[in-house]
C-alpha cells in the first residue's frame, strides 16, 4: 500500500502516525493493498482556498476529500479493487483548535493528534464513498468511523503500530 504524507502546513504533525492510522484503517476495510493514498496537511489560508474552489464554503475546514478511483472497501468474499484511493488535505491548525475546544467542553486527554486520528479516519471515508449528508448515512459512516477509532486505539496501546 502507498501512503504518502506531505508536510506543507509548517506544522510538527507526526506525519509518520497519520501513515499509521491510514494503513490500519485500509486493512481493516480490505481496500486493496496496492492502493495509494496522498494525504497533504495544508495551512489555513490554503485549506480555506480549496474549500471554496470545490465546497462553496468560506473558510479554512478541517479535512477534504479528493476520490479519484472511486475504491470502496472489499467484501469479505470479495477480492478488493486494485488503484488510486485519492487524496486528502488536513489542515493541523485546524485540528489543533478543534482538539482544544473538544477539552473545553470536558473531553480531557483528547488530543490535536487524536483530532488528527480522527479526520484522516473521516477522509478516508469520504473517499471510500461514506457520506453524512442524510441520517441514515450519518449514523453508517459515524459509527463506522468511532469503531475504527476505538480499534486503532486498542490496537495502538500507547505505542507505534506498523
């Protein structure tokens, strides 16, 4: 599996746990072990640039999806299909806000790395054509996506995970 990490945000994002997570991730959906992903962590003004251009949204946002193969997770029966998953752009800044507004309304311990976690887990999601626009999607990709969360944490036990 490829799975690049660019660092163009000027941040100390540990680009080495955001492989980490993305590949835990791709395994446990079965996507197809050649497949390759590009996540980019971006600044705000950038980030707030490409939400406008594709979103129609103001602002710098968290974290945005670009499919290009359309790859969706492989069945158990299945034999996963083979090529681009797509790309990601994550804004640390953003998460790192995030994160802190999440311990000020009592979540003590979460992180800007956990925030991190977290929306590569919700992008790689969205690539695989999960959406939450709809409640019954919602309810799909964000249990889906606090199972994967619980598992990597449980499967990371405080240490790196290859």
């Amino acid at each position: 599996m490829s799975i690049e990490v660019l660092e163009e945000s000027g941040s100390d994002t540990d680009a080495k746990r955001l492989a980490q997570v993305s590949r835990f991730v791709l395994d446990r959906l079965r996507v197809h072990p050649q497949a390759e992903l590009c996540i980019k962590l971006v600044d705000e003004q950038t980030i707030a640039e490409l939400n406008e251009q594709w979103m129609d949204k103001t602002g710098p946002t968290d974290v945005l999806a670009f499919p290009m193969d359309e790859l969706r997770p492989g069945l158990v029966n299945e034999e996963p299909e083979e090529g681009i998953l797509g790309d990601l752009m994550v804004c640390p800044s953003v998460a790192r806000r995030q994160a802190d507004e999440a311990r000020a309304k009592g979540q003590a311990g979460y992180t800007a790395e956990d925030e991190l976690d977290l929306l590569t887990v919700h992008g790689i999601l969205h690539l695989l054509g999960y959406d939450h626009a709809e409640p019954e999607e919602k309810a799909e990709m964000f249990g889906l996506q606090s199972r994967l969360l619980a598992e990597w944490q449980a499967a990371r036990g405080g240490a790196d995970v290859e």
